[in-house]
C-alpha cells in the first residue's frame, strides 16, 4: 500500500488534519443546538451547574410548556420544584404529546407515571441509594452505594432499576447485597417508554449534599448521555456547597494554621452554639421532646450566647434535604470543657479580650451554675460529692435530683480543658472545683489504676466511694482510661501526693503489656492507640526512664504505621470479639446502635471524632516531652491535612470552619459509612473534635504544651484540707 504520507514534510499538513478534524469535532458539539429542555426553578442544582458547563440548554416554567416547545426526539427534563411537599402532577394527554414527539424525558418525584401505580410518598430513615444495575458502567459497578439525604420517594413496582433506596450495610459497596433488606426503585427505565424516572429528587444534588461527588458526576454524565445518546458532552464540573478548605497536597499559606484557629473557634459563634436567653426554651424543648435532644438549629438571625449558658454539643449527623442539619442540644461537661480550653487559648493567641470573657463564663457555668456539678455532687458527705455529671439535666420528673452518670474520660476530658484555660487566662476561681473533680474520680479508681467506664448514680449510692477504691479491677480500654492517667499525673505533678503516680504507672505498664490482644477497643483499635499517647508523653515528663521512651515511640509507631501520604490516619478495626461497636453485621444492624466509620480494614477513612483529634495532642505532647523531631514531624504532617481539611462552605455558613467526624482521604471528601446512630460520618462536636483541634493549632502557633501550660496552676493548695475531706 502506498503510503498517503511519504516523508517526513508531509508531517505538518497531517497534523493540521488532524487538529482541524478535532476542533469541528468539538466545535460541533459545543455550538449543539439546545437538546435539553429543563423545567425547573432558576435555583435548581442542575440547572445551574449545565449553564457553568456551557451546555446548551432552554429553561421553561411548567410542563406543560417543555414538553410543547420541545423539538422531536430531544430531551426533557421535568424537575421537582416543589420537592420535598408535592410529588409532579403531570396528566395523560401530556405523556400522550411526549410520546407522540418522541422525546425522551426524565421525570422525577412524579405524582402519576402512565402504565405504573405509583404510591404515597414516603421517607426514608436508614436507607441509601444502591446501584443495581451496569447502567453506569464500570465506574459505578453494582451494589455501590450514594447518599440521597433524607429522601422524599414515591413506591413504585417495576422488575428492573438502575438505582434503588435500600438499608444496607458498607462503605463504598453494599457488603451484604440486598438480602434481607427492603429495597424501592429510585432510577429506573419505563417499562413501555422513552422515559427515565426518578422517585426522588436527584437534581438538587449540590444543594442536598449527595454524596459522594464523583459518583453523582457519573450519575448526571449517564443521565444526559441517555437523554440525548450521540451528542458529546463535556465533563461535568460543579463545586460541593460543604468541601474541605483547600485541596489534597494544595501547598499551605503561611498563614494557614491561623486562619484554621480563627475559623475553627468563629464556628462556635457563628453556628449559635452558645447557648442564649432568647433560645433557651428551644433546648428546654429539645430535652423534653425531642428524640436524644436532636432539632432544629436555632434561626440564623438569633443572638449568640455568652458562654454564661453553656455550648451545645454539636451537628447531628444526619443532613436535612436542604443541607441543613439537625443541632445535638445536649450541654455535656466534656463539651464543655473542652470548648472552654479552645476558646481561652484562642483569645490569648488572638488577642481578643470578649472571646476571653466567654472562655471564664463557660468555667463558671460549669462550675458554680450548671446542673452538672449541683445536688448530690455539692454535698461532701455524698459519694458523687466532686464529680461532674455528663450532662446538664435533671434525672427525676419531680425535678427532686439532677442526673448522675459519670464517665472518667468525660470528667478528664472537662477538666483538661478548663485546666488549660485557667492557665491562659490565670484565673483560679475554679482551682478548688477542678481539685474535688480529680480526687472524685481517683476515689473511685482502684489500686491497679483502673476505673469502671461508666459509674452511675445508684451502684454509687449502694457501695460507697470507697468500694471503687478498693476494687481491683481492669479495663484494657484507653478510650476510657488513658486521659484519667493524664490527669493523675498532672494531679501528682502539683501535689507530690505519690498515690496519683503509683497506681497510674501500674495501669499504664498493665495496659502495655495487655496490648493488643487483651484491648478492648471501643470503635477501632486506632483510637485506643491514639488515646494512648498523651498519659504516656506526660509519664516521660514526670519520669523520663528509657523504658517510658519506649513505651510512647512504639505507641506512635504503631499508630503512625497508617498514616497515609496526605497526612491521614487510617482507622482500623481490632481484634474480633474484643471491639464495643464493631462494623454491621448485617443490613439490619445498619444505623442501630455506636458504630465505626469504616465497614472493613482498608476503607480509606480518618476519624476526627476519636481518633485524629486525640493523635494530634498526643503527638503534639510527645514531641514537647522528648524533643525529638520523628513526633514532631508526624504531628506536622497532621497539622497540613487539619487544616486543608477544615469545612469551607458559602451555601451553610453554620458549618464553615467545623470539622466532620468522616474524611475518606483518597477521595477527599467527607464520606464513610453513615451506620452510627448518633455521631455519623457528618457530625461535629464542640468538644471532642473542634475543642482539640484548635488548642493543639494554638498552642502550636505559642510553641507551648499543655503539660508546660498547666504547670503553673496553683490549684495544689487546696490538696491537704480536700484530701482530708475525700481521702481521709
């Protein structure tokens, strides 16, 4: 065959056919005559993010006009504006003209479908969008599972779906299929005609917060290529409304921790969280009738509080079909605390004298005017005398005694964060209150170190304080233990009391030895690592031995040994059978009850709730007490990803500057598996995760540790008339 080309000066003119034959290409599909008809509001997601793409398309008001001014064999697009109320009403002599014209239409929440009975709306709970079919091709394979929050859906009976709302269990892939499970069609193909059904709202997927984001580029780019097959289309580029800061390896402003600690410690403000006067009946509301006091955040143009009332929890994780989500508006001693802690070290650090103000207040809510620390807890002669219940509520209908459960971990965690902030803001009006709070919880820890996880009221009340302290039991679970210890050696560093080291250094060295077989870990085996690490850089600041060394460098090898490239670290579950709230067992088991965020070891997932948060204040202790650069350099890499991570939202300003719980950090998006009943994959909590987060920022940008923060606390000197009251 004679070559068309037959040296080498023939190459331009080839690569001039070339380029030309691609330029018309994609000239003919970018000045494509309008192929999409939209019915629609001008705010709908789609609808604006095809304009932004630069495709032709034509927006009209109803139906009845998209379906009359469409050209034969284009496309429609029938949109739910009135979602999630009223389902479409589109009557038979309309399908009949789009028939007729061969049009291919997307119809979506649809009142009546010709040939279908198509029922009441109905709502979901626990149930996510399911994959069935290879309509997405291989980058959507079967059983993956998308998010469509908090669904409106018509029933609908049909043998064959591309999508279908299931409760299953999974991270990315519906692990245990369909079985045993419930399922209802959300995308699927007519039986009988050119029409491609939706039961729900797909197209409010910016607004809505479907996730994750490139599976609903895939959705969208499959939906359009079947409304029109043959016409190219460019990828679809569109921005979440709630997104990370900056993107995976973007280089860092100088700045950029700065920046996190003033946005991290605004979200308090400006998500209302502080409780107010004006709002104050809402939370009242939210303990009486509520379910786990979850509702609605309070209006964006209410006052914030003070401080003087407390900080609410956080964000239920759960997000509303607006994006919005649902406020926990519980007032929890360790939120509190801790939020106490972060504010006061961001004033200091800011120089700002009213967030300092807020900081005292919530020290004073907690101390001197919450039900947390009244009733029984006031009265020295009482068991429960020094402790801080969990939260601020009442036990009893006649309002005669206030709740009493207390968490060790919940107590040290409140207490560490209003020791921080009484160092910062040197004030000593809590001194005495903390000391009591120290010595209640060492009362009822026992001679090997260790306390229950949980002791309520009425075992309290039946066996005395002393019991408790006589009683040598174990519990292998740092989640529960491990800041107790950090605080008996911040107890011991400023009263001498030798008590306070001893019996931690025995749990300490119990724990270590116990590990990993004898753990038991609560959501993964990460965060009982992570929680490891502080009572053991601040052993080495009280001891430093080799032997102490060691301890907290295999620790942090251990955990570090999942760090991923961008800074992440990798959750993990433990040993079978030794786990609290392990991974669903079934469809069933999905949504009831604590869970982790992954579903299998090797989800690409972080945890910011107990794991991440608590790492980094570890670390961060870690490479204070030893002063060697391999903890510092991890914590760095933390810092980076931290602060890349951080909520950036223009559409929810109540979230910008929050962190979530879930970060799968390949995808870089918020997302995991959703099956916690409580604290899911995009809940925030003022405490244990935006507490911690942006003290360590803080008092990295001081160059200071906790440990050496706290040092000066002259809160020792109330230890021999309080000893001779608790420890007698």
């Amino acid at each position: 065959m004679q070559p068309i080309f037959e040296n080498l000066s023939d190459l331009p003119m080839l690569l001039l056919l070339v380029f030309s034959m691609v330029f018309c290409i994609a000239a003919s599909a970018r000045n494509h005559p309008a192929t999409f008809v939209l019915k629609c509001s001008e705010k709908n997601d789609l609808y604006k993010m095809l304009l932004a793409n630069d495709i032709a398309i034509k927006r009209v008001d109803t139906a009845e006009e998209a379906i009359e001014s469409a050209a034969e064999k284009t496309a429609v697009l029938i949109l739910a504006d009135d979602y999630p109320n009223d389902p479409i009403q589109i009557n038979k002599e309309l399908f009949q003209a789009a028939i007729a014209k061969k049009l291919r239409l997307y119809l979506e929440f649809p009142a009546k479908l010709p040939g279908l009975a198509v029922s009441e709306p109905r709502h979901t709970e626990w149930e996510r969008g399911v994959v069935v079919s290879d309509f997405f091709g291989a980058a959507l394979p079967p059983m993956r599972i998308v998010m469509v929050h908090d669904c409106s859906f018509v029933p609908v009976t049909v043998e064959r779906a591309e999508l279908v709302l299931a409760r299953v269990a999974g991270f990315d892939t519906a692990v245990y299929g369909l079985d045993a499970t419930e399922s209802h069609p959300l995308l699927f193909e007519h039986p009988n005609f050119p029409f491609l059904i939706a039961t729900s709202k797909l197209s409010q997927f910016i607004s809505g917060r479907y996730a994750p984001a490139d599976a609903w580029d895939n959705i969208w780019q499959k939906i359009l290529n079947w409304l029109q097959p043959g016409v190219a289309l460019p990828d679809l580029r569109w921005q979440p409304g709630v997104r990370p800061s900056r993107e995976k390896g973007a280089e860092l402003p100088a700045d950029a921790e700065v920046d996190a600690i003033t946005r991290g410690v605004g979200w308090y403000f400006n998500a209302k969280l502080l409780l107010h006067p004006s709002t104050k009946k809402i939370y009242e509301q939210a303990l009486s009738n509520w379910a786990d006091a979850t509702g609605p955040m309070p209006d964006s143009q209410s006052p914030g509080g003070d401080g003087s009332l407390g900080v609410l929890e956080g964000f239920s994780s759960n997000i509303k079909s607006d994006g919005s989500q649902k406020l926990r508006w519980w007032l929890r001693y360790d939120c509190n605390g801790e939020v106490t802690g972060s504010i006061a070290l961001a004033s200091q650090f800011l120089q700002n004298k009213q967030v300092a103000r807020v900081a005292g207040n919530l020290g004073d809510f907690i101390y001197f005017k919450s039900l947390m620390s009244q009733g029984n807890r006031m009265n020295p002669m009482h068991p429960a005398f020094g402790l801080i219940s969990w939260n601020h509520s009442r036990l009893n209908d006649d309002k005669s005694d206030f709740r009493g459960v207390y968490y060790g971990d919940d107590n040290a965690r409140g207490l560490l964060g209003t020791l921080a902030a009484a160092a910062m803001l040197k004030i000593d009006r809590w001194d005495e209150r903390m000391l009591q709070c120290l010595i209640a919880n060492f009362r009822t820890t026992g001679p090997l170190g260790f306390r229950w996880n949980r002791i309520d009221e009425e075992p309290l009340e039946k066996h005395g304080w002393r019991f408790f302290f006589e009683n040598a039991s174990t519990s292998y679970a740092p989640h529960y233990q491990a800041f107790l210890w950090a605080c008996f050696l911040k107890a011991y560093s400023l009263t001498g009391y030798d008590l306070f080291l001893e019996r931690t250094k025995i749990a300490i060295r119990m724990t270590m030895e116990a590990y990993p077989d004898e753990w038991h870990w609560t959501n993964g085996i990460q965060q009982e690592r992570a929680r490891m690490l502080l009572p053991l850089a601040w052993l080495v600041y009280v001891e430093d031995k080799p032997e102490h060394r060691n301890w907290l460098k295999f620790m942090v090898e251990e955990l570090l040994a999942y760090q991923h490239q961008t800074g992440a670290i990798r959750e993990a579950l433990g040993k079978a059978g030794k786990g609290s709230y392990g991974a669903p067992k079934s469809n069933a088991a999905y949504g009831t009850d604590e869970a982790p965020l992954l579903q299998v070891n090797g989800d690409p997932v972080c945890d910011l709730l107990y794991t991440t948060n608590f790492a980094f204040i570890g670390l961060h202790e870690a490479a204070a007490a030893t002063k060697e650069p391999y903890y510092r350099q991890a914590e760095d890499r933390l810092a980076e990803f931290l602060c890349r991570i951080q909520v950036r939202s223009e559409s929810r300003p109540e979230l910008d500057g929050a962190w979530f719980r879930a970060m799968d950090f390949e995808r870089w998006e918020y997302w995991a598996s959703n099956a916690d009943a409580g604290w899911g994959a995009w809940s925030t909590e003022t405490g244990w995760t935006q507490g911690w987060i942006t003290m360590v920022l803080a008092l990295r940008q001081m160059n200071l540790s906790l440990w050496e923060l706290t040092s000066d606390s002259d809160m020792g000197r109330h230890f021999q008339k309080t000893r001779q009251l608790m420890l007698p």
